[in-house]
C-alpha cells in the first residue's frame, strides 16, 4: 500500500508513474486526497469535542465542590450532548478511515524506473539468456505422455480424488519431487537463507498484509466456515511473521526460505497451454524471502536473480531472464525479474520463478519498520523470489533429458534421487 503522505505530497508523479501498467490513477489519488481532507476534518472536531467536554468535566466538579450544584448540573447536559456529539463524531471517523484504506488498497505500486512500458507479456523484456536448446530424439514427447509412459505422474487420478489440476505422483516421480525440494533448501540454505515451516493456511490480517487480499481476480481458496486462506505461495506466511514489527536494522539482511504446497484457483486458465504441470491448482514451491534496509534492497535482489542462475546452470537447464512490463507486472511488485525455462518437446518457454521488490509496499501494509541512526521509525524493503516452483522444473527436466530409453537425471540431482535414470 502506498504511503498516504507519499500520495499527498506526489499525487502528479504517482498519476504519472501508474500510466506504465496503463492505469489510470487520478480518480483514485482524487479520491484518496478528499477522504484524507475528510479524515482529518473530522479529527480535528472530534479533539476540539473531547477537549471541550473534558475541561467542562474539570468545571462540574470544581462547581459541585463550591456548592454550585444547579450550575454543575446544566454544564452536566452540556457534557452529555458532547459524548453523544463525540460518539457520532468518532463513528464517522472510522467509516471514513476505512473508506480511505479500501481506496489506498485499489491502487498498485509504483513501478520502478527500469520498468518498460507495455501492455502484455509479449512486451517484456528478455535481459539474459543461458544455456544451449537440446537437441531431441525423434518422438519425443510432451512431459504429460511422458508422465504417463513411465508412470510417474497420474493426472486422471488427481480428478478422480479431487479435480483436474491436481495431480498425483507415484514412484519415481514423487521421489524426483522431494529430491527437487531437498536440493532447492539446501542450496538456499547455503547461501544465508534459514529454512522455515510454516502454516499452510493464515487468516484475513496476513492476506492483506501482502497485498493477496482484497482478491481481485478470485485465486485464493477460501475456507469460509473459519474464514481462512490457502496460500498461493509461502511468501504470504513467511512475510507475515514480521507483521507489526520494529525490526533491529543491525539483523539486516534478514533470508528465509520455505517450502510450502501452494493452492491457487486458476479462474480462468483453460487451452493447450495449461495441460499437465503446466497449470495446476495445488503445487510444491521453495520460497525465498528477505527483509532488507531500503539503501540495500536492490543490491538484493540483484543477488536473488545471481542466486536463481545457479540454480538452473546446476541444473543444466536452458533459461532467459524477463524484465516484466508495467502491464504485466504483479500489483503489489516495484520490479520483477521472470525466470523462464525452455521446454523443447513444446517448443515454448515456461516460466519457473519471479523475483520481486516490493519496497515499502508490503511493509507499509505490514507496518513492518526499523529505526534508523536518528531513532526514527522508517519501513523496511520486502523481497521474495521463487526457488523455486518445482511443477514447470520438473517438466523442462522431463522434457529436455528425454532419451530413447528414458529420462537422464540431472548429475546434481543424483544423490537426492537415489537414481541416475526413469525408464
């Protein structure tokens, strides 16, 4: 959420900066200021009221101490007619603060100054690229015939159990999984980050924390009778163990990493594009998370794209690197980077990770803070990048280690796996 000072003092540049995600912003900023304007109007009523009940309050008992009983009790009326003045004051306060966060909740954050303009993802921006295409064998297949030739993935079984986009692992497969978790801990570990587990279900306060709620696209699932979330990603828990706050800036960098399953409703996902691993609604994922001070965070996450490279050169994984543009950046993200992966049995790119700054955005939501050299309260950076989501991994290994008799695995993998091949 944006800083309410910030949009008062910079409502022109904010009005400017939105039209790079093709919003356009002035109703809302318009908005915002005239429920501030508000607000603090009926503040200050509302503490002239309090005050002048309270000296009246100070007045009757100095009257009543003096004998002045009926002056005391006409000041009496007096002070009842200001609670219920104040009562009525206060009640429309709230509703116009609440009024003024929902409309602060509807606008996104500013986009960084490297951000390209650009309405689509055929408008981001590849910034790297790694990593030789493989050549196939002839009939090579897509990882969901794959999947079923060697029997290692059942998607027909997911449905039957609970729904399409709920696939079921078996043998090799759900061992190729865990190795794949294990690996991505460990590798994040290595590099400074303390595993954490965490909830896989947190309630309203944590989802607005983010920025997952208010959900405007309808993703999450909601457990209604106790008014829950299933998370889409364990940035959400993970971010939110810092909710409300003061951190030491000497713990700086703060690194966590996750591994959570990771539940999303996909409305509106159908086609070819989305078959097998390729959509699910129910997936593993190892989150990396950092809390950092706001002269460092791009240093950071400069080193969470570095982070992410290995990852994928271990691997031996062809990928690029996208800068996403204002229109198809997340709502909530200043700068994101999109890892994508080649998969060569369909010929197309598959995106394995986003690595994103979110500046004060969540941390203003969050009022997750620090106090500078000064002692004064400032909020802190927020990072996250995935580490990284195992469905379309697992797919670009399927596809592009596919042999004539059977899937190569990955020399890194080997010793998680306990198998050097699929056949």
């Amino acid at each position: 959420m944006l800083q309410l000072q910030l949009v008062r003092e910079h409502q022109n540049e904010i009005i400017d900066a939105l039209k790079k995600r093709n919003i356009e912003a002035a109703p809302l900023v318009a908005k915002v200021l005239q429920l501030d304007e508000e607000r603090r109007a009926l503040q200050t009523k509302l503490d002239a009221t309090l005050a002048e009940s309270n000296k009246l309050s100070k007045e009757i008992g100095g009257l009543f101490k003096s004998g002045k009983a009926q002056e005391a009790n006409l000041l009496k009326a007096k002070t009842g007619a200001l609670k219920e003045e104040s009562k009525l004051l206060g009640d429309d306060l709230n509703n116009t603060a609440n009024a003024l966060q929902d409309i602060l909740y509807q606008i996104p954050n500013i986009p960084h100054a490297s951000v390209p303009a650009g309405s689509t993802d055929a408008d981001n921006e590849e910034i790297f690229k790694e990593g030789d295409i493989p050549v196939l064998i002839p009939g090579a297949l897509p990882h969901w015939e794959l999947a079923k030739k060697y029997d290692i993935i059942d998607f027909e079984l997911g449905v039957k159990i609970t729904g399409a986009g709920f696939p079921v692992y078996k043998g090799k497969g759900a061992r190729l999984q865990r190795a794949l978790i294990s690996y991505f801990l460990d590798k994040n570990a290595a590099a400074g980050y303390t595993e954490m587990q965490v909830p896989h279900l947190v309630n309203e306060a944590s989802g607005l924390g983010t920025g997952q709620l208010p959900d405007k696209e309808g993703q999450m699932y909601h457990v209604g009778e106790d008014d829950l979330y299933l998370i889409p990603t364990a940035e959400v828990p993970v971010t939110n163990l810092f909710r409300g706050e003061m951190v030491d800036q000497k713990e700086f960098p703060i690194c966590y990493t996750a591994y959570t399953p990771c539940f999303r409703r996909e409305a509106g996902s159908y086609g070819a594009h989305v078959r097998g691993l390729n959509r699910l609604h129910q997936f593993d994922k190892v989150e990396i998370v950092r809390v950092e001070h706001p002269n460092n965070s791009y240093q950071a996450l400069d080193g969470m794209v570095d982070h992410v490279k290995d990852i994928l050169r271990e691997l031996q994984l062809p990928f690029r690197i996208l800068r996403l543009c204002g229109g198809d950046l997340g709502f909530t993200a200043a700068l994101t980077y999109d890892f994508e992966v080649f998969s060569t049995a369909q010929d197309r790119w598959l995106e394995i990770s986003s690595v994103s700054n979110f500046e004060t955005y969540q941390a203003n939501r969050l009022k997750l803070r620090f106090k500078d050299e000064q002692g004064k309260s400032q909020l802190a950076h927020t990072l996250n990048g995935s580490s990284l989501a195992l469905p379309r991994v697992l797919a670009g290994i399927l596809e592009n280690y596919q042999t004539a008799d059977g899937i190569e695995i990955p020399e890194v993998l080997r010793p998680y796996c306990g198998f050097d091949k699929i056949d």
